[in-house]
C-alpha cells in the first residue's frame, strides 16, 4: 500500500544547491508511489510548525531532511502520534541516522525510505524538551554552543567542531554537581556527563556503547575531568565503541536523572545548547516515537 511522506527541509543544512537537488528527487523518486510534499523552512521553530501541520493533515511519515537539531525541533509534533520519523541526514555529525542505518548519502536515503517500516523508540526528556539520541551537560554542551553560534556566520563541518573541542578543552573549568540517579546519589565533576537513548553523538564518536533506545531506560555516563595528557590516552575508545571500560568513566542505567548545580548549568539537547539555573530534570517517555530505520539497525 502505498503511503504519504511530508518532507521538511533545512536549506542551511548542508551545501545550499542540495536542498533544492533534494527536492527534486523527491518528485522524481515517489511519482506513482504515493503522496509526498516538500516543505523548506525558513528559521527557528519552522520545523515544529510545519511538523504539527504534517501530522495534522494525516500523513504517513513526517521526513527531515538536516541536521539532528532540526530532527529535535520536530520531536513535540510525532511525539505519541501515528506518524512515523523519517530521516534524510544533512548535518555535521548525524547522530542519530547512524544509530539507524540511515544511508550518509541523502539519494540513497531517499530511496531506502521507500521500503523500510517503523520501529517503535523511547525519547528523553530534559527540563520538559524532548530528545530522541543524546543530551548532555559538560564540554560538549559548550562545543555546541560554540559551533551553533559560529554556524551563523561560517562554515560548517567537521573541521570546525574539532578546532572548538580543542580550544573549549583548554579553557574547560568542570562544573561541581550533585547527581541522583537509580536511587543514589554522588558528586560529580565531569568532564562529560551523557544521558543517552542512543549509543553515539555523531561522528562516530560512541559515548553509551550499550544504550538501547527502547528498554525505557537512559544510559547516564559520567565522564571524569583529567590533565588532557591524561584525557589523550582513553580518546581512541570513544570511536571503538569501549569507552565504558576507560578508568575515566562510570556509567548507569534509570528512567530518571536529578542533577542540582550552583549558578548556571550549560546543557545540550541532541546538539542544541541550553542554560539552566538550579536543577536540570531527565526522564524518558517510553514508546514515544516511531522511527523508519534502516536494514541493518
């Protein structure tokens, strides 16, 4: 039976002349095979909107085509409805189409969505914002931070990403925080401190190796500050998927997460930096999503 897929397209993600090139296609791959319309948005919040109409409007499959903070802006609009999440990834890291098996190449991606069907995934929820990979308080909340407000106005990619990495590890001051998660609670000074619903930010960097995105459970890892001669050294199990057994590391499984700190808290949802003052709350939502994944996932 042939199905109806709503595409939204970032066109500031990824080289500009492939969001119309991917529009194209979209007429071209799903003539005869069902209802498909594009949409382009124009700026925050536009992802949501158009989201919420798609859904309103009884299609099938609500498509993003970007990166994963324009997935994030969609979430609150599939979240507990019928349609599914399809993805055509145009980001830098495009965390969570790997965690998928989406195909890189966005025609291939175009055509696989043809044949794949829905699979039913938990999300998380921190400070009442959903995410559907990872989010986060740490170093990495203030690399996005960076990279976000040099996207405005510079290239994007992954050379950019690294060149901030490296220049806020420099200058990174840990945050003391107050962690209650599984019945306990501890303090912590991290360097990273994940909780994840999927394995990996993106990139191939694998922070929750044994992550499940739908046992209703987070994988909360806490990653400690290190001199970075120390740091270097557990760098390499980040990308080969053992990063949990680094001495460096501690992790845990639980469907909720407090953290209190003092003053402000820098924190990330799937990328997208965040403040907060106090407390930051997480949970998941069990069952929340559905997700047309790849063959392989």
């Amino acid at each position: 039976m042939d199905r109806s897929f709503y595409f939204i397209i970032n066109p500031n993600a990824g080289r500009k002349t492939d969001a119309r090139n991917l529009a194209e296609a979209v007429t071209t791959l799903f003539a005869g095979r069902g209802r498909a319309e594009c949409a382009f948005t124009s700026g925050p919040g536009h992802a949501l909107e158009l989201a919420r109409g798609a859904v309103a409007s009884g299609f099938d499959a609500v498509v993003v085509a970007a990166g994963d903070g324009t997935i994030n802006e969609a979430l609150p609009a599939l979240c507990g409805s019928r349609a599914a999440l399809g993805l055509v990834p145009r980001g830098s890291g495009n965390g969570l189409a790997r965690e998928f098996s989406i195909p890189l190449a966005p025609r291939r991606a175009l055509e696989a969505l043809l044949k794949w069907r829905p699979r039913r995934i938990d999300l998380g929820k921190i400070n009442g914002e959903y995410f559907a990979n990872v989010a986060g308080i740490g170093i990495d909340a203030l690399i996005g931070e960076a990279f976000n407000s040099f996207g405005r106005k510079g290239p994007r990619g992954k050379l950019p990403y690294y060149y901030f990495g490296l220049r806020q590890y420099v200058s990174y001051k840990p945050p003391r925080l107050e962690l209650e998660c599984g019945g306990k609670t501890s303090v912590v000074k991290p360097l990273c401190l994940a909780f994840a619903n999927c394995r990996q930010f993106g990139g191939g960097a694998v922070i929750a190796p044994s992550a499940k995105p739908d046992d209703g459970l987070l994988n909360i890892v806490t990653v400690d500050y290190r001199p970075w001669y120390q740091t270097v050294r557990h760098l390499h199990k980040l990308f080969d998927g053992s990063i949990e057994s680094s001495s460096l590391v501690s992790a845990a499984k639980s469907a909720s997460a407090l953290v209190r700190g003092e003053g402000e808290i820098v924190y990330h949802i799937d990328g997208e930096p965040r403040r907060a003052r106090g407390a930051i709350t997480v949970e998941t939502v069990p069952s929340a999503l559905a997700i047309l994944q790849g063959p392989e996932s």
